[in-house]
C-alpha cells in the first residue's frame, strides 16, 4: 500500500449537546502528517471557538455539507453524547472518511453493529476514544504482562469511579473505558453474570431512569459483576454510589501467580507492583513498589497517540487499537450486567442486541 504524505482531517461537534467531547478536535495538533482543514458546529459561537481553537480554515454549521465540500481522509465525531453517532459516523462512511469517535461510540448494541458492518463494508477505519489503552502506562502494563512479571494472569479487579454517578451511570460512562482495558490485557468475554441493586434492594422495573444525558436508560446504585474470559482469566468490576475517595478508587488490580499490578487514579493514576506470590503486609521488606516513573499523559496525549495509532491501521490495514468492534464489545459486558441482573442468569457472549432495559416489565 502506498503511504500517503498527508491526511486531510476535520472535525464535527455539537455545541450544548454533547460539545467537543474529551478535545476530540484538537487531537491533530503536532502531527506534521494531518491537517485540520475544517470544523462544524450547528451552533455558531461554538463553531467560531473550536475554528479558534483548532486553526482550521473553514467552519460550517451543517456537517453534511462540510463533508462534501472538504472530502476528507479523517472526521473526527466529537460530541459526548452517543445519540448522534450513529447518524454521523454513517454519514463520513458515505463521504469516503475513516473516523475517530468519542466513547462511548453507542448507547445500544444494534446501532454498533451497523456501525461495524458499515465500516467494514466502506473498507473503512474506525477508533473510538478509549484513550487508556494508548497512553503509556497501560502500554507499561501490557508489557510487564507479555513479560511475565506477574506470571500468568489469573484475575483483574476493575473499579468504577463511584461518585454520585456510582453504579449503572458509572458503568456506562467511565467503566467503559475499564471494559476495553481489560479486553486489551486479557481478550474476549466467554460468558458474565451480574448483582445490580438500589438501595441494597434487587432491581426493579420502577428503578429504570434515564440519565442527565442521554446515553440510554440506566439503572441500579451498586453493581458488581463476574466476567469468563475465554481464556480462562476471572474478571470482576464493581461500583457503588457516592464512595468516599472516588477518584482514586477508579482502575483495576491485575492479580497474577507470582505478583500483582494495580493501576488507580486515571491516566494520571499511580502503578504499582507487589512481586510476590502472595499478599502479605505483615512480613518486611515485602511491601508494593513504584514501577520506572513514565511522564504524566492526559486525554489530549491519548486522543493524539489515537490518531497516529489510525494513521499506521489505515496504511497497514489493520484495525485500531481501539476499534468499534472492541467499542461493541465492552458496551456488551456494560449491557449484559442488566441482561444477568433481569433473567437471574449467567448470559453468555454475544448477548442480546435489545437493550435490557428498554420494555422491560418485570
């Protein structure tokens, strides 16, 4: 395949609905290989901003016509809130664009699929921002993983964030991030069960609310749940409501036969490891120890190391780190805690493409 010199990127973004999302449009800046052309916003004071902020020549307030006019190789789908995604990503399939799109990419399992389907069928790329598995202390840990430093992983214990949005909103709007993470360290979800509760009460149809944006129906203060991975590592997240030290709370443990790595605080967490067999405070000189300090990245470093991580997908064909098959896969183990909750049953993967909650009577 030939390599291309440069990419022509824009980015679309919805101004009082889900804006930029996480700096999505700013994810090109530094790469000597992309340039920004254009952005569009329905509303015109954002849309004068992100130009502003973005340097892009042209603004638009229909995204549709600035994909016809400008014709470009990347669009960067920006708003935070799913419920136009589908329609947008669509639209720069059509347009002949690959696409970078904020988590999570949909708020359902049927509209990821036509998703992946489209984009397969466009011979098209797809990332979604997961940004964690693109930043360098999770590339640390993958490789400590591939090292052996742990020996072989047995478990990984995920932790929601856990503030007032503890429980179902924690888990669609952060532990999204955890799900594709612990896909990224230890594969594909064989089969999961869940325990979704209200009050310490089991779940009801009455308890189904729909969130302060919209990214689907919600339920359940407190959820924990139990993943099979087909290769034999046990998977465990949890998350309750309006925990005391939330943000330090959000990330996982890694447990391995010979040691332990635990990963907390978010991209600007700490990691650490315990290098014995065994958790044993009591004996001396046997305590958790600081991995080799990396620099601090944000959201921004992973939205960039996302766009060069496409660039080499499309030039290789391969798919992205995070790709949208990996996106509808986590929104699966997000669903399915619902789906086990409802039935009282373990479900296996691929779960049911209806969202549980929707029409659900008891």
């Amino acid at each position: 395949m030939t390599l291309q010199e440069k990419f022509r990127a824009v980015a679309i973004g919805r101004t009082g609905k889900g804006n930029y999302g996480h700096g999505l449009h700013l994810a090109y800046r530094e790469l000597d290989n992309v340039e920004l052309t254009a952005v569009a916003d329905e509303d015109e004071e954002g849309r004068a901003k992100a130009q502003e902020e973005t340097g892009a020549e042209r603004a638009y307030a229909d995204y549709r016509k600035m994909l016809e006019a400008e014709r470009p190789d990347i669009v960067s789908v920006c708003p935070r809130w799913p419920d136009c995604h589908l329609e947008m990503v669509l639209a720069c399939l059509e347009a002949g664009a690959h696409v970078y799109c904020e988590k999570p990419m949909t708020w359902n399992l049927e509209e990821g699929d036509r998703i992946v389907d489209a984009a397969r069928r466009a011979g098209k790329k797809i990332a979604v921002a997961h940004q964690g598995v693109y930043l360098p202390r999770v590339q640390q840990v993958k490789g400590m993983l591939r090292e052996g430093r742990i020996g072989q992983i047995q478990a990984i214990y995920a932790h929601g964030k856990q503030d007032r949005r503890g429980g179902g909103e924690d888990m669609m709007v952060l532990g999204t991030h955890l799900f594709n993470m612990m896909r990224f360290f230890a594969g594909d979800v064989a089969w999961m069960s869940a325990h979704v509760t209200v009050d310490g009460r089991e779940l009801e149809p009455g308890d189904v609310r729909e969130p302060g944006e919209p990214i689907g129906p919600i339920a359940g203060d407190c959820v924990n749940s139990y993943f099979a991975f087909s290769g034999g590592i046990a998977g465990f997240f949890d998350s309750r409501k309006d925990q005391i030290g939330s943000s330090r709370r959000y990330g996982m443990e890694i447990i391995g036969s010979e040691g332990i790595i635990s990963l907390r605080g978010g991209t600007g967490g700490e990691l650490m490891l315990y290098p014995h067999p065994v958790f044993l405070p009591s004996e001396i000189g046997r305590g958790w120890e600081p991995v080799e300090e990396l620099p601090d990245a944000t959201l921004e470093d992973g939205n960039r190391l996302a766009i060069i991580d496409l660039i080499e997908a499309i030039e290789t064909d391969r798919e992205p780190l995070s790709s949208a098959a990996d996106a509808v896969a986590a929104l699966e183990m997000i669903l399915g805690a619902y789906a086990s909750q409802i039935s009282g049953n373990r479900v296996e993967m691929p779960v049911t493409r209806r969202h549980p909650l929707v029409g659900w009577e008891g």
